[in-house]
C-alpha cells in the first residue's frame, strides 16, 4: 500500500481539529483496519501514531488541545474513565501560576486505581480509589480543582510555588481552603513540611476572605452592626470562647466554621460543639456559617441571622456576659 491519504468516503466528515485526533477503536468504527492505519503512519506518511492506539491524522505536531484528547482517548476506554488532572488541568482553569500547557512534557490523567494502565509518551496516569465527579472545561472532563491541585502538588518539592498556586485557588474563588485541605491529606501530602506551611498561609487566607464576605453580608442586606471579633466571658467567671459577630441586645453570635479537615478534626469539632452548648444553655444562639455559604448563598446566610435576631423577643432573656474586644 502506497503512504497516500485514505479515500475521502470514510473520514472526509472528520475535518474539525478535535477529530484530527482517533483511537484504533473510532478508526475501526469508521471502515479503517489496523494495517490500513499503520500504513498511513510509515515514514513520510500522512498520519502518525501519537500514543498506543492513538492516532494524529496530520503528519505536524500536536497541538495542545490535540495531546489533550489523545491522552484522553488512551486511557478513556470507557464512559468516565478519565479526567485530565494536575498541572494541566490547572492551566485548563486559567490559574496564572500554572505553567502553560504547551509547555508540560507530561500531562497527569486521573483513571480508577483497577484500570491496568501505563505511563507512556506524554500521558502520565494518576490513580484514585474514588474517582471525583469531572468538571466540564472546553468539552474536556476535568478533575475538580481541589484534586488538580493536590495532583499537582504532589509532584512540586518548591515551597513558593506550591504557596502561589494554594492562594490562587482560593484568592481566586476556584474553592474554599477546607476542600484543599482535604484532597491534600488524602494524598498524604501534609507530612511535608513545605506542603504544610503553604497550608498554614492558605487557611490564614482563606479566613480573611471569609471575614470580608460577613462584613458585605452585614453592609448589603440591612443587617444591624455587631460587635466584630469579640470574646464571651462570665463576669469573674471562665472564658465563653470567641465569636466573629456578636449581638448583645439579641443573644446572638456568628461563628465562621473554618475548620481544616486534618487528623484532629474530630478534636476541633468537639470543640466547636462544646463551646455552641455552653454558650446556648446560657440563652445565646449561636449561627455557624461555612466560609461556602457565604461565598455561594451570601442572601441565604443573612435571612438565617435576621431570623435569629427576630427570634430573640420571644426567647427567656440570656445569662449576662462580658464582651471583651479579641
């Protein structure tokens, strides 16, 4: 067989860039066998074989969106199989500490962890217990960028740019601390120390940002000025705890739940609820809100405060406290 291009008849619906990249299986499917498709991919031919059973059916080099799908197409066997994952799936979501996509040599695709694959080229298998849900980013399954991001930390020893890749995350609004956190100690990554100090900066960050979504859900939904940042304590009695917002005429406290899921979550937890019992046997309702409630139900939030303020003239008149400035 001659290194000419196939008849027409079978690809000539396929001219769109993406389709410029088939798998053995979509090449079978559409009338070409295996030697037809290895003739074409000779020396000087019109096609080459990009990955195993992979195919780019133009001679030039691939472009990025190109190595993208043929990862894909080699490790997706099935529906949900495979999702691009780490660094280039940081690029995917545009994060500006990410290096750009033409310039990664491996790209990370996340596949189960029963899925018989290789590393090969320029795919670089990832594998998971539980595969997440895939976010749809310009057609391509995605990792979720809490994954993408232990992914891509896992690989990364410089302490720097793991720090500006965790605040962008979150600066960025991409997600909140508590979930990197979470992906981060499931791949075991805050046994090093460079991992753990960006974390540090990231929760510190994350707090902050909580705190200004409070200020604008008090400003913009006509909620009355608390006490910001205070702490509770009975007059010559023990320390109550510290609350984010707190109004006195109304018994009621805000406390931002900004817990880190590490190991001692459970310990931290019974704390929270310790001091939210205390302090409710004293007549003072406590609302916890997420740092992702008030990112993404800020309204919502303030309907639950304003219903607790409205609540307080029909509650027993709370234990008198000391408000101490934190």
């Amino acid at each position: 067989m001659t290194n000419t291009p196939l008849s027409p008849r079978p690809l000539s619906h396929l001219a769109d860039d993406r389709r410029r990249v088939m798998s053995a299986a979509q090449l079978r499917a559409h009338g070409v066998s295996a030697a037809e498709a290895g003739a074409q991919c000779r020396a000087g031919g019109p096609w080459q074989q990009f990955l195993p059973g992979v195919y780019l059916l133009h001679p030039g080099p691939p472009t990025s969106e190109e190595r993208l799908h043929a990862a894909l197409l080699y490790a997706d066997r099935q529906p949900s199989e495979a999702m691009i994952t780490g660094p280039a799936a940081l690029a995917l979501y545009r994060f500006a500490a990410a290096p750009p996509l033409l310039s990664l040599d491996r790209i990370d695709v996340l596949v189960p962890r029963t899925r018989r694959l290789r590393s090969t080229g320029c795919v670089r298998i990832v594998r998971t217990h539980e595969m997440p849900k895939p976010v749809d980013v310009t057609g391509l399954p995605v990792a979720p960028v809490a994954r993408a991001l232990a992914d891509a930390v896992a690989q990364i020893g410089d302490a720097p740019t793991v720090r500006r890749l965790l605040t962008e995350a979150v600066r960025g609004g991409h997600c909140e601390p508590a979930a990197v956190v979470r992906e981060l100690n499931r791949l075991r990554l805050l046994t090093r120390p460079h991992v753990v100090d960006a974390v540090d900066s990231l929760l510190a960050e994350g707090r902050a940002l909580a705190e200004d979504r409070l200020y604008e859900m008090v400003r913009t939904q006509g909620l009355p000025e608390p006490l910001w940042n205070v702490d509770l304590r009975l007059p010559g009695g023990p320390h109550l705890g510290g609350v984010d917002a707190y109004w006195p005429d109304h018994a009621v406290a805000v406390e931002l739940d900004t817990r880190a899921p590490r190991q001692d979550d459970d310990t931290l937890w019974t704390e929270y609820t310790a001091k939210r019992e205390h302090l409710e046997r004293l007549g003072i309702t406590v609302v916890h809100i997420t740092p992702r409630k008030l990112r993404d139900a800020l309204e919502q939030q303030a309907v639950v405060v304003r219903t607790a303020l409205m609540a307080a003239g029909d509650r027993a008149p709370a234990a008198y406290v000391v408000v101490l400035p934190r």
